[in-house]
C-alpha cells in the first residue's frame, strides 16, 4: 500500500531516485578492512581496564567468552547479511524476521551503539591530540567531526579508500609494538596482582574471582566492538552475496589475533599490574622496557592516533548507512534518508554527527562506551534471534551462505549477550541506566509516531524498493 512519506509518495519513481546509495564500490577486502577499521580503536585504549578489574586471568575468561560471542555472531551475520543485503543490516534482518516494532527496536539499539562510539572515540582522540600539542577539548572535537563527516561526503568509494590507508598503519603500529614487546615477555609477570583476600575463591589467576571475570565483560568487547557493522555497506558492495560473509569473518579472524597479541604481550612484558593502569597500553608498554624516548615509542604514539581516526571515520559511515535506511523506511524523518549526485545520504551524515558533538562535549568516554556496549548487547540478541526466525518461518529463502552450527550458533550469541548485557549494570549502573532511559524514550517515539504508519507496508515491499531501485542504477 503506497503512503506519502515527506515530499514523495513510498515507492515511487521520485522516492527511490532520491534515495539511492552508490553500488559496487567495495569488494570482500575493503570490508573486511572496514571491518577492522570499526574495532582497531580498541587494541590501542580501554581493553586493559579489564585487567585492572579482573586480574590478566579473569580478562582472559572475558575475552574467551567475548570473542566466542562475536564470532558466532560474525557467521550468523554472514548468512543474514548475504541473504538480506541492506545498508539497514541488523534493522532490516529483524525487519524481515519479525516485522517493525522489532526491526526498529533493533536499529534503535544499534543507533545507540553508533552515535555514542564516536564520541567516546573523539574524545580519546582529544587526549592524543593534547599529548602532541597541548590542545584538547571542543575545538578539537569538532574539527574532527567536521572534517571526517566531509571526506564521507565526497563519496563512499573515495572514503572507504581513505578508511584503507588509515587502518593499513594502525595496523602496522601494532605489529610494530608485537614485535617490539615479544623479546620483553615473562609469563610470570602475567600474574602480578594479589588476590583479594576479601573475595571468595580468588586467586592470582582470578585476583577479584569471578564477579571480576563478569565487570570485565564490557572491556574484552572492547576488542571487537562494532565489527558487526560490515553489513551496513552491503548495498555499496560489489558483489554481497559473496563480499559480506568474506568480509566480515575475514575482519573477525584479524581480530581474534591482534587481541590475543596485545592481551598477552602488553602485561607479559611489563606486569599486569601496570597494564591494568595504562591510558595509552601500547605506547606506556613500550616506554617502560625501552625508555621514555624510545623512538618505537613515539612512533606507536603518532600512529596510534590512525587507530582511534580509524574507528571514528568508519563507525561514522555506518551510522549514516544505519539513519539512512531507517529514514527510508519511514521509521525516522523522511529528509535523512535523501542522497544527492554522489549518492551520500548528506543529512545521515551530519545530524547523528551533530549530535555525537554535543555528547562529547561531556568529556566522560568510559560512560560513552559503556552506553554503547549497552546498545551492542540489545541488537546481538535480537539480530541472532532473527536468524533463527527466518530459519523456522522462512526456510526457503535463499541463503549463499550458511551459518556452521546454524540456531545453536545463533543461541551461543544470544546467551553470552545477555551475560554481557548484565555486566554493563555491574560495572557502570549509571551508564546503564542512562542508556535504558535513552532506549525507552526512543521506543516510545516509535510507538507514538510512527508504528501506524510504518505498518502500512510490508518488509516485502520495503525491499523491493531497495532492489528495484539498484537495478535502475545499474542501468
């Protein structure tokens, strides 16, 4: 059923020609480095804190866990993503499984997560910028925004291949600092923190036992945040059926290496005690075993600030790929998802961008990233369980790929989400709770405004539209 939707009617000529995105622009490589460029942020800041919670062993079992989530989260995104290639990604799958109020209680969560990760990461990068020239604060907020939202604006291609050389020497900074520390590793320093003698059970593997291994959660997901983010390009991918399930588990398989090289070569070669209490883990590591000015050093120090650029740039082209395709569908107003000559969704760009200013300007990160972690928790949950929808209701959908393991890999996700979700109230109720709050007043808009009318058309036709307006284009 046709409905007005802004300034054109849904699913007319004029509606999908003003919203179009730009196809065949990424292969499997260049999403699986978006895919890396997503999380890379997380081997340089923040993951060590759950050393300092739960001791090297309790951060080991939480990033066990951790990493078991996203990868069979990875291989059940695989499947959707090549099955339901759409820039809304986990919206859509939920969408398609189990119809809008849960296609939108999933973008929602993954709104939550998208907008609020760059402003904890700019605000990191704040601290880098301050470091080199002692400038910090909302000027140099919102130069980066400014100046990163514009590179997206000129084109998708031309801002992924920006996206590639950046993440290529965060890259290299790592490998750089693994080989740097692997001379320097002593298991023995693994193990440094004393048990806490008020705790039950604890020991100098598990120093605050396993209520620390729980508080920890949150910080091994540090390491893998946002890599599920790959599909949002599916409908600028050259070839999706093929390049998401590549380049997602060929982004996740990067992923699980570079996090085992710096959870156990950082606190193996200064002591976990340390480790726990470094801002800046690589760079302090590598200044403790060779010196203040360790010309290493200082390298990791420059290039790690192509780390948190990486995952800044990239998390900002998802949520604009996100708002887009949940303006399009009518689930937010219709001028966000409207895209010009060089088929950039300008206005998905720069509102969420507007906002994550404004978020920054709190200065607070670690309650930015926990609000985020919060809203990741939501849409793992509700994506794996959609895959297990459309594999009962919906069996003969096409499916080019097929996840190993199939529903209990996609309850393995489920389970471990869940467990992650409750550990974002034990370590940070107050950010938990503020992004309760946040999720609640966004269901309620849903609800209020826009439940009727987006139920007037069917997930049927919403991709249809998405289709037919990409085979227009190829033409």
């Amino acid at each position: 059923m046709a409905e007005q939707v802004g300034s054109s009617e849904f699913g007319t000529q004029e509606y999908k020609q003003q919203r179009q995105l730009k196809k065949g622009v990424a292969g499997w490589f260049l999403l699986a480095t978006l895919g890396v460029s997503y999380v890379i942020s997380g081997d340089y800041a923040g993951w060590n804190f759950g050393i300092g919670t739960a001791g090297w062993g309790g951060m080991l079992i939480g990033t066990i866990a951790m990493g078991l989530m996203y990868f069979t989260l990875v291989l059940t995104l695989a499947e959707l993503g090549a099955a339901i290639p759409s820039a809304g990604a986990g919206y859509s799958f939920a969408r398609y499984a189990m119809g809008p109020t849960a296609g939108f209680a999933t973008g929602l969560a993954v709104l939550i997560e998208y907008a609020l990760a760059p402003a904890a990461i700019v605000i990191f990068i704040g601290g880098y910028v301050e470091a080199l020239t002692g400038i910090n604060g909302p000027i140099v907020y919102a130069t980066f925004y400014a100046v990163f939202i514009g590179i997206h604006l000129i084109g998708a291609g031309e801002a992924l291949r920006i996206m590639l050389v950046i993440t290529a020497l965060a890259v290299i900074a790592i490998f750089a600092t693994g080989v740097g520390l692997l001379p320097h590793f002593d298991a023995s320093r693994l193990f440094d923190i004393a048990a806490n003698p008020e705790v039950a059970g604890a020991t100098t593997f598990l120093p605050q036992g396993w209520t620390g291994v729980w508080a920890a959660l949150p910080f091994a997901m540090w390491l893998f945040l946002a890599v599920e983010g790959v599909p949002l390009a599916a409908e600028e991918a050259k070839d999706p059926k093929k390049d998401i399930p590549r380049g997602i588990i060929g982004a996740m398989l990067f992923l699980l290496f570079s996090a085992a090289m710096v959870l156990f070569l950082v606190p193996g070669a200064v002591g976990a005690a340390a480790a726990g209490e470094y801002a800046a883990p690589l760079v302090d590591a590598l200044r403790a075993v060779y010196g203040q000015d360790s010309m290493l050093a200082n390298f990791v120090n420059v290039v790690g600030l192509f780390g948190l650029i990486a995952s800044f740039f990239s998390i900002i082209y998802g949520y604009s790929r996100l708002v887009f395709a949940l303006s399009r569908a009518g689930y937010l107003p219709d001028f966000l998802s409207l895209t010009g000559e060089r088929k950039v969704p300008t206005w998905s760009l720069v509102i969420p961008g507007i906002i994550g200013f404004i978020a920054s300007l709190s200065g607070e990160g670690d309650m930015m990233i926990m609000m985020a972690v919060f809203g990741a928790t939501i849409s793992y949950a509700l994506q794996a369980y959609s895959a297990i929808q459309l594999r009962k209701h919906r069996p003969d959908m096409p499916r080019p790929y097929k996840t190993p393991g199939g529903n209990l890999t996609a309850w393995t996700t489920i389970v471990l989400a869940v467990i992650a979700l409750t550990a974002c109230f034990v370590y940070d109720s107050t950010a938990a709770i503020a992004a309760l709050i946040l999720y609640a007043i966004g269901m309620a808009y849903f609800f209020v405004f826009k439940k009727a009318e987006v139920s007037k058309h069917s997930a049927e036709e919403e991709f249809a539209i998405i289709e037919q307006a990409e085979a227009e284009l190829d033409d």
